[in-house]
C-alpha cells in the first residue's frame, strides 16, 4: 500500500472509531477504507473487499434511485464532494452484499490540504427511515 497523507491516515483513524458507516476514498475515488458500522451496511467486512476503483464499488453496491434507475458513480455525494471540492447530500437505494435492500442517506466532504489540493472524500451515511 502506497503511503498516504498524514490527513487521509488521521481521518482513516477516526472513522475507524465512530459509530456512523464512514467510507473514505482517494482523489480518484479509490476506495481506501470503511468502518465496522458500513460493513454491516454493505454487507461485507472491509478486509473482504480491501481498496477498489470507483468503477469496481459502484457496481458492487449498485447504487440506485427510487425508481430503480442505476446512478453512477459521479452521481453519488461522495463523488461529488470529490469532484465539486464541495460538501454534499442525498439519498439513494443500494443493494448491499448480503442482498439486502438498503435506503441511504449520505452527507460527503471533501478533503483537503491548506493550499487546496484535494486528499479525497469522506461520506458519513445511515439508513434512511423509509
């Protein structure tokens, strides 16, 4: 594994001791962690999956709207806060891993540097009360 920024490590840190799902990804949208609380989520341990392309977990967890229409990846407030360098928020239907079913509400932000280069994105999500 490449070494990361010091920010990227630190807020790994702290997902990892939150009791929200927290999935945090690279510039790219790489996937580089998620905590306990997403697992149950996804369906799936972090261990399992390890890091991904953006276009590898988005199909895995198939995000989808309402209707049932796919949404990709850039479509997603995750990749937006990555993308737009700005927080953002929604909601959306995925398919998790253990096939479940899941409403999602998420608020993303972006990671960055003093000197605004972007280190990559977090997403804090929950289940949506339906």
């Amino acid at each position: 594994m490449p070494q990361r920024p010091i920010e990227v490590i630190l807020t790994r840190q702290l997902a990892s001791t939150l009791a929200m799902p927290v999935f945090l990804v690279d510039p790219e949208g790489t996937l580089l962690f998620y905590n306990e609380p997403a697992e149950a989520a996804l369906g799936m341990r972090f261990e399992e999956t390890g890091e991904m392309p953006a276009a590898e977990w988005a199909t895995l967890w198939s995000p989808f709207a309402q209707d049932g229409s796919p949404l990709g990846a850039e479509r997603l407030p995750l990749m937006i806060a990555v993308a737009e360098r700005r927080p953002a928020h929604g909601d959306f239907w995925i398919r998790g891993l253990d096939g479940a079913r899941r409403h999602i509400e998420a608020t993303a932000f972006p990671l960055m540097r003093v000197d605004n280069e972007i280190l990559g994105a977090v997403v804090i999500f929950w289940e949506a009360a339906s």
